[in-house]
C-alpha cells in the first residue's frame, strides 16, 4: 500500500505524536509499505527529505495558535493525494483535521484518524477554547472519516455516544467506526541496558536512588508542579533520592523558581531537552519512572520505560489504567494530588520489582504488533470503498 501520514508536527519536533508517527511509519515501510509523512515545516528546514526510509514533506506554517500549525498550502496537494491508497491523519484537534471534508469530496481515497488523546492545557481560556471546538468542528471532523483509532477505550468512548445517552451530533462518532488500538515502542531501542555504565554516561550519582520524568515543558497539562512538590515530601522521609525532569519548554524558569523556593537544588535535576536517541540511556539510569500528568492519551514513554524493564508511578488518566492493570509493573495516584504522589512514590522505592517481568510485559505493545492492527484498519476501509 502507498500511505499518506498527515501531522500536525514531526521530528526533530519532539513528542509523543511525532514519535508515534515515526514508529508507525518504520514498521509499515518494514513490511513492505510505501509511505509519505506530511507535516508542517516545524522546525523551520528542508521542504523534502528522507528520513530512515521515510519520505517527508513539510508544509510552510504560517502560525501555531494554541500550539496548532496553520499550513494552508495542503489544499494545494488534494490532486497529489488522490495517488494514496489511504490517507491516514493524526491529531484530531489539528487544522489538518478540518480539511477532511474537502479530502474525502476531491481525493475519494479512504481516510484513518488517529486520536491521540483529550486535549488538555491546564490554561482555563485555552481549555475553553478546546471545548468550543468540541462542541462544533469535532463531530463534523468525525463524520468525515471512515475510521478513527483511539488509544484508549476511555479515549473510543470520548468520541461515540455512551450507552442510551441522547446523541449529541457535535460530540459523537458512530461506534463501529472507532476501533481502540493502543500506542506502541520501539523494542529494539527501548530495551534493559547496565544501569552503572548509564549513570556513568550521563554523570549521574551511581549511589542514588533517580526518579526520571521525561516530557515537554510547555504547560501544566504534564503535572511537573505536582511532582516537584511530592519530591519536598518525600525528601523528608529518605534523602538519596534525585528527581531528573528530562524535557525542555517555557515552564522551565517556572519550575527552576519553584525547586529553588522549596530548597530541592540537591534533589530535583532539569536536564533540559534531549534527543529521543539518549532517552534510553536516561530511562536505564533510572530506578523509577514518574508521569504525573493530569491528562494523557497512551503516552509513548511509559510503555518505553516498560521496555526498557522499569517500574512505574503514574497518573489514573486516558488510557494509563487500561495498561497499568497490575501492580507488578506500575501504581497509579489520582492526578493533582502531590501527596498521594509523594506516597506512592516512597511505595515504589521500597517495593521489590521483578523487571524482567515488566520487559516481558511490555513485549505486547511493540510497534511489529500494533502497526499489524493499523493494518487490518487500513483493509478495512479500502474493502469498504471498493
């Protein structure tokens, strides 16, 4: 099959989306695939190149509101898409999605979304704004496609009516046409390393025990406040314990004021950005992986901290319980509760972790299986267009 993947960004813009994209993309050109990311020239560089076998062309953007890439010049490639067998786009809360319409009248090639989780900022006027959309382009955005793949179950059921409440045609999609398929990671990158030569190599303190967060800086949404006001309880109760925030963003003075308020300069680390290559590393330095995030789809690193076999803390949201069923590889704490966090996370330190378990785990959510089930999507809707 020759297929188009439409997002909002992709790397070197880092994050879970963009990582999914690209993961996606590598097992289905593994598999014999043709395929073409289109995405918006963010970062600003090359309009084409290839990268690890994957075609990329970036669009000119013109804007990014509410962190939402404006490329209008991809209705100039509506005759170009027509060549795909699917169109497969990504992010339903894009201005890519709102081109759906004029895809599926012009291109007449079958069209997959992918819905990466509820939008969320912890910003009061941008989360507003984000339910304003909900209320009137989602559902039309919806009814464009022939099939959306949710993360979650709690994501699926966010966009079909639930049991025999009224319809709202704003808000809704029909079941049948949403199918749940979870995210995925790289096994063979993501996979257990020597923790000594790891800490050595990131200069790490080899006596300990490293608490690793890893993501974007870029607003509450990601519960960094939260954490690093559990790391001042816990600190109170054992104090060998260094919290590293591995990510980069406008919230890093804020969160920099916050650890020097509370007097954790020995405790918390900001590492600051670092390339998705090095997070391996990162991830076999730790003893424990931490997302306190108060809103999720199915984050792409903590099944890449199960990969690499660590236990993990977490937050009850989207589609974290779904695959946190068992306390064997991860406890979870309501989101916004820095007690309850700093509690579970002196839990973890004491509990005995099988990680070769948490590996073997892991194993289910490896991109040569989940990308098999994209698949089956993709036969689907080309058996139901033809």
């Amino acid at each position: 099959m020759k297929i188009a993947q439409i997002t909002p960004y992709f790397l070197p813009h880092n994050g879970g989306m963009e990582m999914y994209v690209y993961n996606l993309s590598r097992s289905l050109i593994d598999d014999g695939h043709t395929v073409e990311v289109i995405t918006a020239n963010v970062p600003e560089g090359r309009r084409f190149e290839v990268m690890d076998g994957i075609f990329v062309r970036r669009l000119r953007c013109i804007g990014e509101p509410l962190r939402n890439p404006l490329v209008p010049s991809i209705f100039l490639l509506l005759k170009n898409l027509k060549k795909f067998d699917v169109i497969h786009i990504h992010n339903l809360y894009s201005f890519t999605a709102l081109t759906f319409l004029l895809l599926k009248r012009f291109c007449k090639v079958p069209i997959v979304l992918t819905h990466h989780g509820q939008l969320m900022f912890g910003e009061p006027m941008k989360d507003m704004c984000v339910r304003l959309y909900e209320k009137s382009a989602k559902g039309v955005v919806l009814g464009s496609v022939d099939k959306t793949v949710a993360l979650s179950e709690s994501d699926a059921q966010h966009v079909t009516h639930r049991g025999d409440a009224p319809a709202d045609r704003h808000a809704s999609a029909a079941r049948g046409s949403v199918v749940a398929i979870p995210n995925g990671y790289d096994g063979r990158k993501f996979r257990p390393m020597d923790a000594g030569r790891c800490r050595e190599e990131l200069d790490l303190p080899p006596d300990r025990k490293v608490l690793l967060n890893v993501g974007r800086l870029y607003g509450a949404v990601k519960g960094h406040k939260y954490l690093i006001e559990a790391i001042s309880t816990v600190v109170e109760e054992r104090e060998d314990v260094l919290c590293v925030i591995v990510g980069a963003g406008r919230l890093h003075k804020t969160l920099e004021d916050q650890i020097h308020s509370l007097g954790l300069e020995d405790y918390v680390m900001l590492a600051g950005g670092r390339p998705h290559d090095e997070i391996p590393t990162w991830l076999n330095a730790c003893d424990l992986f931490v997302l306190p995030s108060l809103s999720e789809g199915n984050p792409t690193v903590m099944f890449e901290a199960f990969g690499c076999g660590k236990p993990f803390v977490g937050t009850s949201v989207g589609g974290v319980p779904e695959v946190v069923t068992s306390e064997e590889y991860g406890l979870l704490v309501n989101p916004g509760d820095s007690g309850g966090l700093a509690e579970t996370i002196l839990e973890a330190l004491e509990k005995d972790w099988d990680r070769r378990a948490i590996r073997a785990f892991s194993e289910r959510y490896t991109w040569e299986n989940v990308s098999r089930e994209i698949v089956r999507v993709y036969g689907q809707v080309r058996g139901a267009r033809s």
